[in-house]
C-alpha cells in the first residue's frame, strides 16, 4: 500500500468531523437565536422597520358665505431621510440632487447638522407630483416621501389681505388664517406600521391617536362683490396713481361684512410675494374729514338746536376761530341744514355743531361706536382715537364738527352709516357668516335716522358734492370727504385722503359702503371726484348681483321720455 493510499481515508474523516463540526456549531447558533436572543433580535428588527407615523390633520376650509373655497389645504409630498442611512449612501446624492434639486453639497451640510440617533430630517418640503414621483423610482434606502398639506388660496390677492397665509407647516401667520387658527387646525394622528428598507408603509398595526381634521370657517364674505370691489380699487389706484386705496362693503341690517379689501395687495400663492397684511379699513385710523358731518347734524336734531330747514348763513365762506382760518370751497351764503350737508359747508358744520357742547358731541360720537372696535372679529383691528379734554378750546371744539382733530377706521363710520341706513339701530360687524349671537343697540330714533338719510340722498344729486356717486334706477345717499393727510404734526397741502361713505336703496337700504383713495396724485384728489365714482362702480354691480329691487325706476323713465323729446325735436 502506497502511502498517499494510506492516508486518504484518514483525510476523509477529517473532512467530515470537520463539517460535523460546523453544522453542529450553525445548529447551536441558531438555537441560541431562536431560544435566548429573540428579544434582542426584535428589538433590532423592530427599531429598523417598526415606526410611530404621525397621520397629517386636514387643514379647515376657508369659505365665503355661499360656500365658495377661499382657502384650502391641497396633499403635497415631502421628501425625508434617515440620517445614518443616507450618510452610508454617498453615492445616491447626485441622483437626489437631479430629482429635487438639492446640491450635495448641501445634503452634506445637512447631514453635518444632525445630532447623533436623530432618524428623521428633511430633504426637500412641498415637492410637485412629478418630483415626488421620481424620488421613489430612485429607491434610494433610507429616503422616502411624507404627505403633507400646502395652502392654496383661489381668490389670490383679492382677498390675501383678508385672508392671510400660513407658513410652510401650514399654521396661521396672518388674516383670518391666524385669528381663527385653534379652529381651522385639527389634531393629527399616530399610528404604528411596518416599513419596508424603502421607507414605504407595507402594514398598519394600530391607531394610536385618531387624526381630527380642523374646522371650517365661514367667513361673510361674498366672493362675488369681493372681487368686484377689488377690481375697481385696482382701476380707481391705477387712474389716480394713489399710494393705496381701500373699501368696504356691510349689510345694512346684520352687519355682516360683505366685502372689505385694500390694493397694493400680494399673491398669498406666492411665498416669495407675501407680505404684512395691509387691511387698510380694519388696521388704520384717520382724521374723517367731511363724513362726520351728518353725526353733527344727527345730534343737533336730537337736542332741538336746528330743524331741516334752518337757515344757516355761511358768508363769507370763512371762519378765524383761536387764530385758525376754517374755509369753504366758495361762499355759499345762506344754506338750509340740509344744504350744510349737500355743500359739505365746514362753516355751516362749526356753526350747527357749536350748539352742542363738546363733551355732548364726543358722548354721541361714543354711541356711535367710533371710539371703540367695531366686534368685526378681523386681526389688528384698531379702536378711533380721541382726545381727553376737561376744557375745550373753541378751535378743538369746532374741529368736531369737521372731521379733525380725533382719528376713526373706514369700518367705524361704515358701521355709524348703517345705524343711519337701517334706522337708529347700531350693529355690531362681524366677518363671519351666521353670526347669530351679536344683538344692537337704538343710538338715535327712527325719525331722526330717515330725515339724515332724505339729507344725505340731496347730497348725491347734480347740486351735490357726489352727483359722481349716483346709480341708475336706484336712489343713493352719502357724503364725500377730502382731508389733507398729517405728518409729523403738520398737514401736508399736496397730500390728501378722497373718501366716501353712502348707502343705497334708501327706500329700503340693503349696503353701505366707505371707500377710501389714499394720495391720489393726478389731477382731481376730491372725494367727489376720485372716492364717489369708485363707489357707484362697484355698488351698480353689487345691488345687481344681491337682485335687489330698484327704487328709482319712475325718475329713468321720465329721464328717457325728456331723452327720445329732444331727440325728436
């Protein structure tokens, strides 16, 4: 026997116990695995697949009063990774860069600012479908999408300075978004899933926390007047080249606002474009001007001091009170109080006024809501500002009169124009519709209230101040106001405010609605000229668009019969 011969048996057992050996070591390893490291090796496996997924609450709908969406939160898909994953997968970076657009330089940097054990960063937020979609083709391990929800506002900058924005979590930053925040944000939900290597649910075992979705609002906005008004602020600015220009729109007898908007505005769509909200009739204060008159003429009636047809003798068109020269536009010498008004007669106005002693004006002006918010529920509305006098000074007393000398928002005197309006009874506003929990309160009697009203319609005749404001087929009242602008305690002769503030049909008044141009800077600043005209463009469709009856129709047909006489003559 050779001894190659003789040793090939021995090899061959070696061979074997040497893989008896080994399956007997695999087979106690796996004993091991199964009987005394099963909690170790679920742990392990659950830590990699097993997750608390947070389930995103639905943001509430912002809706106008007829249901139209103002604002709603649309899906949209974020992509995230696990830091410890993703930093072993260097290679991946490119291919993320082109599908998101993130440099990798920049993942790098993000990567850098992770704390150790931290599972969960964000790549890129907000990510259009297509991008989404070819993020997950990339299966890339440890990268994987997350829904979430960005806000999309239908009306863009019509009603942004309204409305607001939310940030990019999408939580309320401005406008309605942040004054009804707790309601409109719902509570999210935890649930616990399996997730596959990719990132991708493949179970869910259990819900935790029940999502809740937020609450919607419904605003009493009517989206229909809102964006005609918008439009004819935009028109009215461009013509004027004013700085800004500004309007309001409330139900008579509810106070509900229908429409209230402010042009520049922004595209709330646009991140980059946002901007404070410039809600010019809620968040500002101003001297009146002019359109407190008809509250001085309201109190002169009540104490007796004048009737409607009083004569006042303006001549000669000017005043000098404590050294201050107070003049009209001309000389209109005699005038009726009714005529004050119809005029815009700051001579008649002082002289009506200085019957009424100052703290009785300021009392009623207080009753009248000017002092104080108006309960619109719009963020940032600010209260009027007056002075505190124990004496008065014959020229502070007169400014009363005439709209100087103490600061209100165009939704305080639209609020005092509607007690007027529906008869003596001052209303609450309020931005939300269905608001049945607000009650008023009479300021003057129903007697008084419809003989400022018969006033203020003359005013809006071919004799007044606002012949610019009138409506076909429907009767309309109001006063015009032109104020020059006070900076830094001296009024400025260049700059003004145009303003006015009306209602129609006076038969049965249904709106009213202020209107403001601020710094109008080509050729006419008067508030006949530039504010009134702004007014009767928006409120013709308005009146159309609510199918409210016209209440003028006699004065067109006998204006059409004079029309088709000439004609034939």
């Amino acid at each position: 026997m050779t001894r190659e011969a003789y040793y090939a048996p021995v090899r061959d057992i070696i061979v074997l116990v040497s893989v008896f050996l080994l399956f007997a070591l695999l087979a106690a390893r796996a004993a091991q695995l199964q009987i005394s490291d099963t909690e170790v090796l679920q742990a392990e496996g659950d830590a990699r697949f097993l997750r608390n997924e947070q389930v995103t609450a639905n943001r509430g709908i912002i809706k106008d009063r007829n249901g139209v969406v103002l604002a709603v939160s649309t899906p949209v898909d974020s992509v995230w990774a696990e830091p410890e994953v993703l930093r072993k997968r260097s290679y991946a970076w490119p291919m993320l860069e082109n599908a998101i657009g993130l440099p990798r330089d920049s993942i790098a940097a993000k990567l850098e600012q992770i704390e150790p054990g931290r599972e969960f960063m964000y790549l890129r937020r907000a990510l259009v479908p297509d991008h989404a979609q070819q993020v997950m083709e990339l299966n890339v391990p440890g990268v994987a999408l997350l829904r979430e929800y960005r806000r999309y506002y239908p009306f863009g900058s019509s009603l942004a300075n309204l409305i607001g924005f939310t940030n990019i979590d999408d939580e309320g930053l401005e406008g309605i978004e942040l004054a009804h925040n707790h309601r409109l944000t719902g509570q999210h939900g935890i649930r616990r899933v399996i997730k596959d290597r990719m990132g991708r649910v493949v179970e869910t075992l259990s819900d935790d926390q029940r999502v809740r979705d937020g609450e919607d609002i419904l605003l009493s906005i009517d989206a229909r007047i809102q964006q005609v008004v918008h439009q004819a602020l935009v028109e009215a600015a461009n013509e004027h080249r004013a700085t800004s220009a500004s309007a309001v729109v409330v139900d008579v007898d509810t106070g509900e606002i229908l429409a209230i908007s402010t042009v520049p505005s922004f595209n709330p769509n646009e991140m980059d474009t946002r901007d404070t909200t410039h809600n010019y009739a809620a968040r500002h204060v101003f001297e009146p001007g002019s359109v407190i008159k008809p509250f001085v003429v309201a109190k002169a009636l009540l104490e007796g001091k004048v009737h409607p047809e009083t004569i006042i003798n303006t001549s000669p068109g000017q005043v000098v009170i404590d050294g201050f020269r107070i003049r009209d536009f001309r000389d209109y010498g005699e005038l009726s109080v009714a005529g004050v008004l119809e005029k815009s007669s700051n001579v008649g106005a002082i002289k009506i006024g200085s019957q009424i002693t100052p703290h009785a004006l300021m009392d009623f002006y207080d009753s009248l809501g000017l002092n104080d918010v108006t309960g619109s529920g719009i963020v940032g509305e600010v209260p009027g500002s007056f002075p505190q006098r124990s004496k008065w000074r014959l020229s502070e007393h007169a400014s009363l009169t005439y709209g100087y000398g103490f600061a209100v928002s165009m939704l305080q005197i639209a609020r005092a124009y509607a007690s007027i309006a529906n008869g003596g009874k001052l209303m609450p506003l309020t931005i939300l519709a269905n608001d049945y929990s607000r009650q008023g309160a009479l300021v003057m009697p129903k007697s008084i209230a419809q003989e400022v009203s018969r006033m203020l319609e003359q005013v809006v005749t071919p004799t007044g101040t606002a012949r610019r404001a009138r409506i076909p087929m429907y009767r309309v009242a109001g006063k015009t106001s032109t104020t020059q602008k006070l900076i830094d305690g001296v009024y400025q002769e260049e700059r003004h405010r145009a303003m006015f503030a009306g209602f129609a049909p006076v038969s049965d008044p249904k709106l009213v609605a202020v209107v403001l141009v601020d710094e109008p800077s080509v050729k006419e600043y008067y508030g006949g000229l530039v504010a009134a005209p702004v007014f009767r463009n928006f409120m013709t469709v308005a009146l159309r668009i609510l199918n409210i009856p016209p209440d003028n129709l006699g004065k067109l047909a006998s204006s059409r019969t004079a029309h088709y006489e000439r004609s034939e003559t």
